[in-house]
C-alpha cells in the first residue's frame, strides 16, 4: 500500500467532517482503482472501517446507561458511524470501488456545512425522558433494542433529519440521524426530533413504515388530511410521522414548537393526541 493511499484511507476512517470525509472517499476510489492491488486494499479499508467504527460505537456503548433504551452517539464519532451505517456494502471490486466513489459524491452533493441549529444533547435528553414519563414511550417503542440518535455536525440540502430503520426478523433497530437545520428558518429542531420519532411509533406499532392500515388514514383523513388517500405511500408516511408528532407534543412543555400550531385547530390537535394513545396502549397490549 502507497503512502499516499494509506493516508486518505485512514484520513476517511478518523474523518470527523463529513464533507472532506466525502471528498476523500471520492480520492481514495480515484487511487485505488489504478493500484494491482486494489482487491487487498478495499478490502482493508472495509475491515479497518468496521473496526474503529464498532470500537468507537462499542466503546461508547460501554459508558452509556444500560438502563436506557436509547444511546445517543458521541458528536467525534458521528461521521465514523454514518459510514458504518450507510456506506454501500463491499462487493466485487471494480463495482465496489465505483460505488464508494458515488457514495462520496452523494455526500457532496447532498451536505453542506452546518447553517441552522442542531438539537442539543440536553433537549434530547429532556425530551426522551419526558415522552417516557408521559406516555412510556421509550419502554414500549424502543422495547427490543436501543435506538440510536447520530447527532450529525452538517446540514442536510433537503432533510433535517432521517429515520434509518432496519427490520430482521421482527427486531426493529432505528438510527435517527439529526441534522443542523437545513436554513435559519427553523429556529427550533426539536420538532424535527418528534417527527423522527413518529416514524419509529409508526414501525414499531405496525411492523413496516410502508405500511399504515386502511382505519388510520380514514382518520387521519377525517382529522386534518382530507386527500391523504390520493397521495403516494412516501407523502402518506410524512404526514402520518406529522400526525404522530403534533399528538405527542400537544398539551406539553414542547407543544410551542409544533410547526403546525397555526394550521391545526385545537380540535384536531387533541384527535391527534387521541390517536397516539390510542397507538400507544395497543403496543403495550401486544406485549
């Protein structure tokens, strides 16, 4: 191995901006691909990536509350685990090779440096230990295993934050990734935390986020979506995470944040809360 090509590998593994990290990813594919060795060498940087990540993550996980149904991923390690996390798996070579290329030109095109706030820890925390007092929310929603919050120090172009779920054999494992606020628009983030968190209600309730039974968009519907039926299953998932959020913030210290406060009434505000509990007390019933 090169000098040259192990610097920007181990430069990709340590990388705590997400930006150069991108940049980087693009520059090691450029190596590597005209290296005889190149078959070695991505598998290395594979092995060596998994490696630091799980120390990191394992590390950390070490020193987190075992009682908690949550870890929220130390800030220096943010970038290192959305690697592990969404890097394209390692396949033949070539194609491997092209894939982490076009994974660092994603990131290019699809991050900026942070513009609006991102959510501290703090309110994190506050808010996850409030929804549990509240509702039991953590111990139902998070139940199987711990949910990850990945507070990211870049802006998303499009998204101020992610719900990656993955589901094998009815465990559900969420990574939510929270994002500095795409434009200084959105003063507040911690709406965008309880619309993630909407997302992980609707799968741990139902099983699958592509699927929201007839009965809940007729409600949804009847409250305060009346065209949800002619909208994609994408749209519909939005709303339904929208929905989920406005009940859980309504009648608390974070209903002020509500980015719907002005356009919802009262009344649909309180069906809504209405049909949390209502999520809520059917997965306590089914386990």
């Amino acid at each position: 191995m090169s000098l040259r090509t192990n610097e920007i590998m181990y430069s990709i593994i340590r990388n705590t901006d997400l930006i150069n990290c991108g940049q980087q990813l693009i520059n090691f594919a450029d190596i590597v691909y005209k290296e005889k060795n190149r078959t070695t060498l991505v598998k290395h940087f594979y092995e060596s990536l998994f490696q630091w990540a799980s120390c990191d993550v394992f590390g950390d996980l070490l020193n987190n509350d075992d009682k908690k149904n949550y870890f929220i991923c130390n800030d220096t390690n943010a970038v290192r685990i959305f690697l592990l996390l969404r890097l394209p798996r390692e396949t033949s070579t070539v194609k491997t090779i092209k894939e982490i290329k076009a994974f660092g030109e994603y990131i290019l095109t699809n991050y900026t440096k942070p513009i609006g706030n991102c959510i501290s820890e703090d309110s994190l925390e506050s808010i996850l230990q409030f929804l549990e007092r509240e509702y039991g929310f953590l111990s139902k929603v998070f139940s199987k295993n711990k949910t990850f919050f990945i507070r990211m120090h870049n802006s998303h172009k499009e998204y101020n934050g992610e719900c990656l779920t993955t589901i094998k054999d009815d465990n559900i494992i969420n990574h939510i990734f929270l994002y500095h606020m795409k434009n200084n628009d959105i003063i507040n983030p911690e709406p965008v935390l309880f619309h993630e968190l909407g997302h992980t209600l609707h799968t741990r309730c139902f099983g699958n986020v592509d699927i929201i039974p007839d009965y809940v968009i007729d409600i949804l519907q009847d409250i305060c979506f009346p065209s949800i039926k002619e909208l994609s299953i994408d749209i519909q998932q939005e709303l339904f995470a929208d929905a989920l959020s406005i009940g859980l913030m309504y009648k608390t210290p974070y209903e002020k944040y509500d980015f719907f406060i002005d356009r919802i009434s009262k009344n649909q505000r309180e069906g809504l809360k209405m049909l949390v509990e209502k999520i809520l007390e059917n997965i306590s019933c089914k386990n």
